[in-house]
C-alpha cells in the first residue's frame, strides 16, 4: 500500500547479511591466525627471496583459511539468523503481539532445523538448545525496541491508523466533490426550468 516492503522484511534481510559478517569474522580470523601461524612454522627450512616474500607467503596462507573457513561460518549463520527472525517475525505478526514464547518457538524451530541430520537426538538437542538460545535473543531484542520507544507492533498500529485516516480524508473529499458536482447539475437543470415557468 506504501509502495514500499514492509519493515520486518527489511529486518530479517539486514539481520541475515549481519549474521554472516559476524560469521565470517568468527570463523575467518582465528583459521586466519593459525594458517599464519602453521605457515611460519612448517616453513623454517623454505627459501625465500626476502622477508617481504615470506612475509607475503603467509599472508596468503592465513587469508586461504579465512576465505575458507570465514565462509563455512558465514553462510550457517546467516541461514541460522534469517530462519530464526522469519519464524520470530512470522510468528508476532500473525498474533500481533511480542512475547518470549514467539523467540522460543523460532528458536526450537531453527535448532532442530539444523540438527535434524544427526537424527531424533540431534533433532531433540537442536530444539533444546534453539529454545535456550532463542529465549536471551529475544528477551534483548524486546529491550532494544522498548529502548527506541516504540515496539513493531505499535508502530504497525500507528502506521495502519494513520493510512486509515489518510484514506478517509481522501474519501470524503471525494464525496463532497461529487456532492459539489451533483448540485451544480441540479442548479444547471433547474435553471432553464424556473425560465420557462416565469415565462408562462
């Protein structure tokens, strides 16, 4: 109606490339450092050119692993985030209010979603664990958006009552547009009318 997506698409969207920075950063830098470290190491009896040529050597070989493993992180954790927010979301739209139970549930959800190829243990430690997670996530983001001052779901309410307000206004300046025309109609038929009457 706004021509525009609506704000909780816009969230999970920007929570999901977030997600996979911080994956990458999480599991990008330490494989970085000890590529690095296993280089030096391994290469005690290589030749090289000169320092600037070992020193380039390892750092190609820490910036393989965190290409390598930064993007193992990076792409879990994004799927992990949006899964969970597209539940969370879903779930507080669809009853219109945001409570623990909604992070909970998406958080159950998105844990067994992950765990369910190790099997009925996995899948059942998988819902544990994405419950005992989902719970402080959500607890913190109903802090931040209390914080801001107004929740998702006020705004929304607001939002829709304006647009309402805005349509309504936009009606009845439609109707009296149409009265204005009907009155004119009829004062331009009465008017040759109320000349032939005085005519007679």
């Amino acid at each position: 109606e706004r021509q525009r997506y609506p704000e909780e698409t816009v969230n999970i969207i920007k929570s999901g490339f977030t997600g996979g920075l911080v994956g990458w950063m999480y599991g990008g830098l330490p494989a970085f450092y000890q590529a690095r470290k296993a280089f030096i190491e391994r290469s005690h009896g290589e030749l090289f050119q000169n320092r600037a040529d070992a020193v380039q050597s390892a750092h190609q070989a820490g910036l393989r692993s965190f290409l390598r493993y930064g993007w193992r992180w990076s792409w879990r954790v994004a799927a992990f985030v949006t899964i969970f927010n597209t539940v969370s979301t879903g779930l507080s739209v669809y009853r219109n209010k945001t409570t623990i139970s909604n992070f909970a549930s998406a958080g159950a959800f998105t844990g067994a979603l992950f765990r369910m190829h190790l099997g009925l243990q996995g899948l059942a430690g998988g819902f544990v664990f994405g419950t005992v997670f989902g719970i402080p996530a959500g607890g913190l983001l109903m802090i931040m958006q209390q914080l801001a001052g107004e929740t998702l779901q006020e705004k929304r309410n607001r939002e829709r009552r304006e647009l309402y307000e805005q349509k309504l206004a936009e009606w009845q300046s439609r109707l009296s547009v149409t009265e204005d025309l009907g009155q004119t109609e009829n004062n331009a038929q009465g008017g040759p009318e109320t000349t032939r009457t005085r005519e007679s």
